[in-house]
C-alpha cells in the first residue's frame, strides 16, 4: 500500500487525534521534532534535523517523584504519567539511536521505569533518506540509511508517495487507521549511501588498546566544554538527578548532563576522575566508539553528524576516526 | 583465585526511594556517624549482601550512594563521613530524622568464593565500613572461613572508627587477630604507629590460601597492593571497592564508567585481576 504525499497531512491529522505526533518541522528557525498541530513548518525533505527526537523517551528535564518533608518527616510519590506518542518522519540514524537507548534503559539487570512507560507508549514511523548531507557517515556506523529495521513502520519514499511498511503490532495499528488514506501500489526507492566513508572494522578493539596512547594529547585544547556535542546528539543519555524544592514541597527530576562538564564526575571532597578536557573528550569518544561496543555490541555513534556540523570549535569525530586508523597497530 | 559475584534485581522502580527513617546515631570519629536505618514500619528496609550499596538521601537536599556497613533483623548501618554537601547536612539531623534509602546496588564480596580461605582484611579511614559488611558476615559463619587477619588504620587515634569492634568484639573472636596502628599517635597511644601499607609488610602475610579485602583512600591502595605483591599475593588473591560519583545507581546516569563497566552496578567490588585490564581512571 502507499500513502500519496498529497495525503500526508490528513494522516497526521488522524494519528494526531489519538496521540501526540512529533514530525520533523522548522520552529523559529530551528529543524527539530515537534508536535503536529502546533506552530512550524513541516520539513520532510531535510535529512535530519538540527534536534534529534530522543527528547520524546528521554526529556530534557524529566519529573520523577514529588515530595513533601518537613524538619522530621517525609513523603514520595512517584509521577507515573506518560501519554501516546508517534514520531513520524524519523531517519535511521535516529532510529539506531532509539535501539542503544533501549540497550541502556531497558537491559543489563535494570528497567528504568520511566524510560519504559514511554517506549510502551511510542509508536516510530522512520522515513529512508533519499540523499545525504556531506556530514553524513550512518552507513560506516552499521546504519542503513535506506531502511530503519527496527522501526515501527517503515515509509519508502518513491517521489510523489510513501510506500507504507507496517513491521510491528503499533504499525499495523497505524496501517489501519490511515486505511481510508491508503491506495494499493508498490515500488521501491533508489538506495543511496553517504559519501564520506570512515573504515570501523577493527576500530572498537583497536581503541580499547589506545587508553594510553599519545593521540589524546591533541585537539582537547580547542574544547570549550559547551555540551552542544552532547545535547544535539542523538545517542548521548548520560543524565543528572536533582530536587527542585518549593517550601516543604518539591519534585525530583532527572535531566541531561554531559560527560564534558568537569562537575560530571568531580566527587565530593574534590577528586575528580577525569580532570581535564582531555579525559573527558578521551572518555566522550572511547564511550561512543569502544566502550558501548563492549558493553551492548553497538556502536554508540549513529553517523548523523550533528556534532561535526556543530561543535563551535570544529572538533570532528570522523576526522579522529581517520587519525586512529593512521596510528600503527600496537601505537 | 577468586571470582566476584554479580547479579542484581529490582521489583519497584528503582529511581523512587522508600521513605525510612533514622532511629539511631552513633558519633564514630569527630567527622565519622553511623546512622541505624530502619523503614517506617521497623523492619530492614532491605537486605544486601556484603559490599553492596544504598542509595541514601535526604529528600530536597541530596542523595548519595554508600556502603552497608552493617545490617540486622531489623536495620541497615551506613557510616558515613562528613566530606560534602549532602554529608555536612547529614550530620546535622537527630534521631527519628525521615530519609529516602534506595538499593541495593552493586555486586557483592566473593563470600562464596573465599569460603574455606584464610582471609586478610585490610581498611584505611572510612574504608573500613565496606569492609566491615564482609568482617561482620565471616563471623556470622565463622565456620566457613580460616585464620582472620584485620589490618586498620587511620589518621591518628580520635579517628580509628568502629572502636568496639577493633578493641573488643573482634579480637575476642576465634581465630582472629586485629593489628591497628595510626599515622601519628598521641600521649595515650601504646599502639602500632606507622603507616598502613608498611604495617602489612612488617606484619608479613603468607599469600598461600589467602584472600585479601582491602579498601581505603586510594593512595593506600595503591601502596598496598605494592606491598602484597611483594610478599607473593597475585592480583586475583586481593579484592577491593572503588567510588565513582554516582547519581542512578543502575547503570544507566553515566558517570561512574571505569572503560566500559559501571561501578554502581559491574562494582563496587572488584578484584585487582580486574583491575589490571580497566583504565586506570579512577
């Protein structure tokens, strides 16, 4: 079946009647994903926007719990709330990036709770990407920029339409809804890969080894230690919990940190693991390229280069990819 | 050669804390207490394994993440320094104080695994209070361990922490020995003066059958695991606990990575086999 293009604001109306649908749009100037029906332009066409959708699992600022306390006592009561959610128009890089923060949230002994109601409640309709930024480098990252496997619904774009593929349970809820919408066709778009190429194979392991190595006392210096890195990607999850307090009442809530903050990791009593730039950006890149790897079989980078396009300071994790390759095996 | 124990579990959510309070608080150095914890009804509020963690908050201020030191029927015992924001306010509060307690968290000592060893038991300053979970448990099944040794020190006398236990309980214990010296001693010191690294050198261990729990500031690790290296301990026969700062506890915050483990949940214990192969990033 295929949805014409002519067609796609009707069947986000109709999703929009049952839940809150984040589409790709242009909010002030911003490319992010916002809720359909509210103030912005629809941007299909873009390949991925400046803001990922990770905010739809993972917000920002999260409410875990309120509280009450007084000089003695103490009260908690956990925030449970979590509404229907589709996120149209996603790319595979950002689906890829839905699959690590599932491995994170949702594996290795714990569930995180809040992480999980979401995820029950979000339906994912990725769209394949019929060209590729300069920036772009998804495809050496394990990731099919024509195909999101393990979204809910795959939409192939073939020029004037989308030809719908329901994959799971939530999808075909959504193929039928949108059955009124829907005309019988096939086709199948042109696949397209990214120009820049950066060669993984043996890359994880290869860097486990380089903890030491003298590749990290270059390019450091130029961090400012913003976080723009950390909070436009679509993979980062690191988070900080704090309280808000009103009086006697107040909430707990998580929201996102970043591993390039130096109070991330700094203890109380003041000893700080990671001291300076250099650990931190060792850390940020060994995280994403060998560590994750080790720990969920993934790599922790979707190639969407978000960070590379930017990082104030034009630090680029493609080029230090090149660069590691370059350092002789045993380097 | 021992192996570390992992496993961890969680029916509620594990982020939202159960409201307990603090029925007891008992002053150990000038800046160490121990707070008896119990949950509102009176009962443990859970029951970790020794070397495990909990969650421990003082809700609107701040949570953070501490060793069991010891537990009952009915109560669970945190020691805690007085080194920090949350810590400073903690050491304020009174008896009947109402508290957020979370966990447990983390891996535990090898309790299995040491069975049948002789083991050597090692703490610096507040580093003892981890050790003390697996000390108190060796006794409670004194049966299943060897010869015990107990190495501590600290600072200077005023700051030896859990003085009924160094001077009293655990010297009385069979098969036992506690060796205590301090950095700099005082006019009513008769005791060992010395630092700790030195003092388990002089004391001259024998590695066979042996397995060492050792945990204190890390400059004291460092120089004891020189120490008993020299005097035949392989890297597998010593266990000891790292901190990180931690907010989650399970794994998921981020911050407490040594290389790809998490010490709130891969951790705290570990051996130094292990370590070996971990960035030394901590």
């Amino acid at each position: 079946m295929k949805l014409s293009k002519s067609k796609v604001n009707q069947a986000l109306d109709m999703l929009a009647k049952e839940a809150t649908v984040l589409v790709p749009m242009i909010v002030d100037g911003v490319s992010k994903f916002a809720p359909w029906g509210t103030e912005g332009k629809l941007a299909l066409d873009i390949v991925n926007t400046l803001l990922p959708p990770k905010d739809a699992l993972f917000p920002q600022t999260e409410k875990m719990y309120k509280y009450k306390v007084s000089a003695e006592t103490a009260e908690v009561k956990e925030i449970t709330d979590s509404d229907k959610q589709v996120v149209f128009g996603l790319r595979s890089c950002d689906m890829h990036s839905i699959d690590c923060m599932d491995a994170v949230f949702l594996t290795k002994g714990y569930v995180d709770n809040f992480y999980s109601r979401k995820r029950e409640n979000l339906t994912t309709i990725a769209i394949n990407c019929t060209k590729s930024n300069p920036t772009c480098f998804c495809d050496s990252m394990g990731v099919d920029p024509n195909n999101a496997a393990s979204a809910d619904m795959q939409l192939i774009d073939i020029g004037d339409a989308y030809v719908v593929e329901a994959r799971t349970e939530k999808g075909k809820a959504v193929e039928a809804l949108w059955q009124p919408l829907l005309e019988a066709g096939e086709g199948t778009a042109t696949p397209i890969s990214c120009e820049l190429k950066l060669d993984m194979a043996g890359l994880p392991a290869k860097l486990r080894g380089m903890f030491e190595s003298d590749i990290w006392d270059d390019g450091y210096q130029a961090c400012i230690g913003c976080g723009t890195c950390t909070y436009i990607c679509p993979t980062c999850y690191c988070f900080d919990i704090n309280a808000e307090n009103h009086g006697q009442e107040g909430v707990q809530f998580r929201c996102w940190d970043s591993c390039m903050f130096s109070e991330y990791t700094r203890m109380a009593g003041g000893h700080n693991p990671r001291p300076s730039k250099k650990e931190r950006l060792r850390n940020r890149f060994m995280h994403k390229l060998a560590y994750f790897d080790e720990r969920y079989n993934k790599n922790l980078c979707a190639g969407c280069g978000r960070c590379v396009v930017n990082c104030p300071v034009n630090i680029d994790i493609t080029r230090f990819i090149e660069k590691v390759k370059e350092v002789p095996v045993n380097g | 050669m021992v192996e570390i124990e992992r496993e961890c579990s969680c029916e509620k959510n594990p982020l939202v804390p159960q409201v307990c309070q603090i029925v007891e608080i008992t002053d150990e150095t000038p800046d160490i207490k121990t707070f008896k914890v119990k949950t509102m009804e009176g009962t443990k509020p859970f029951a970790p394994k020794p070397g495990q963690l909990g969650m421990f908050s003082l809700i609107g201020i701040g949570e953070g993440m501490f060793s069991i030191t010891a537990q009952g029927e009915d109560y669970l015992d945190f020691a805690i320094k007085k080194i920090g924001m949350l810590t400073d306010a903690l050491h304020e509060v009174k008896p009947g104080k109402q508290i957020g307690l979370r966990g447990p968290y983390g891996n535990t000592f090898p309790t299995e695994g040491c069975k049948g060893k002789n083991m050597l038991f090692i703490g610096g300053g507040i580093g003892l209070a981890p050790v003390r979970s697996f000390i108190r448990y060796a006794f409670e099944n004194r049966k299943d361990y060897g010869k015990i040794d107990i190495v501590y020190g600290s600072r200077t006398p005023a700051d030896l922490c859990f003085k009924d236990d160094l001077f009293k309980n655990w010297p009385a214990m069979p098969d036992t020995e506690v060796h205590v010296t301090v950095d700099k001693g005082d006019e009513n010191w008769n005791g060992h003066v010395g630092f700790v690294p030195a003092f388990v050198e002089e004391l001259n261990f024998s590695p066979a059958d042996t397995i060492v729990v050792l945990c204190g500031p890390p400059i004291m690790i460092k120089y004891c695991a020189q120490s008993l290296k020299k005097m035949g301990f392989a890297d597998d026969q010593v266990v000891t606990t790292l901190e990180m700062r931690m907010k989650c506890g399970i794994g998921k915050c981020g911050r407490c990575n040594i290389g790809s483990k998490y010490v709130c949940l891969d951790g705290p214990v570990f051996t130094m086999a292990e370590l070996a192969d971990l960035p030394a990033e901590y």
